[in-house]
C-alpha cells in the first residue's frame, strides 16, 4: 500500500516537471505537439532523480555532520573526518545542485540549447538557491 502510494505521489509531482518542460518547449517554441503520455513518463524518470538528488543534498547539506558526530562514539573514527565531511559539504551540495540543474536544463527541453547557456542559467540558479537556502539557515 505504501509503494503505491508513493508511486501516485511522485507520479502527481511530476506534472510540475512536465508543465515546466511544456513551457520550456514553448518558449523555444518546438514540440507543440508532443505526446502527453510520453511527456508525463518523461517527467517521472525526471522527478525520480531529482528526488535522489535532492535526498543526496539533505543528507549533506543538512543532518550529515549529525548523523557522524552520533556515530563516531560507535565507531570510534577519527573526528578529523567529521570535519573534513562538514569542510566540503557546501562545494558538494554546490556541485550536485549545479550538475543536476544542468542536466534538466538542457535534456528537459526539446530543443538544442548551447551548453554555455545551460551552465551560466544553472550557475545563476544554483547560487541564489544556496544563498536562499543559507538566508533561511540563519533566520
């Protein structure tokens, strides 16, 4: 019951990422005609690696270092790691973002976009998400 569930609920959040490819496609104006069955399938194989992606950065960005300090007295690990780990959490979630905002921006839409294009959108993206997201860590 459970699986199913989650496999409505990821299939209904896709319908973001395919009204964003639809409006992508518009705006380049090709693929006025794409097949919504073959849109939506497109849109949930996306939505699922954005989910990893996503899943991936929490676990960095967010409750890593937790998650080590609680199990170095298990362990017993050197505590350098700990902070090697929480040193590179910010270039890692940074790379991440920026890779898989890359690869949407330029295999979502139907269109051939220059990679130079794609890299300073995704750039841009990717620093006003990280800021935004540090803004909210401080308030």
């Amino acid at each position: 019951m459970l699986t199913t569930g989650l496999i409505v609920a990821i299939w209904s959040t896709s319908s973001g990422v395919a009204a964003f490819q639809r409006n992508v496609n518009h705006a380049y104006g090709v693929a006025e005609d794409l097949n919504p069955i073959w849109n939506r399938v497109i849109s949930f194989i996306w939505i699922i690696i954005a989910l990893m992606v996503v899943f991936g950065l929490v676990f960095l960005y967010g409750i890593g270092e937790q998650i080590l300090q609680g199990l170095q007295p298990i362990f017993d690990f050197n505590v350098e790691y700990i902070h090697r780990f929480a040193a590179y959490r910010y270039p890692v979630a940074f790379i991440g973002l920026f890779t898989a905002l890359t690869l949407l921006y330029y295999f979502v839409p139907n269109a051939k976009v220059r990679w130079r294009y794609v890299m300073i959108g995704a750039l841009v993206a990717t620093v006003l998400m990280m800021a935004l997201a540090r803004i909210f860590f401080l308030l």
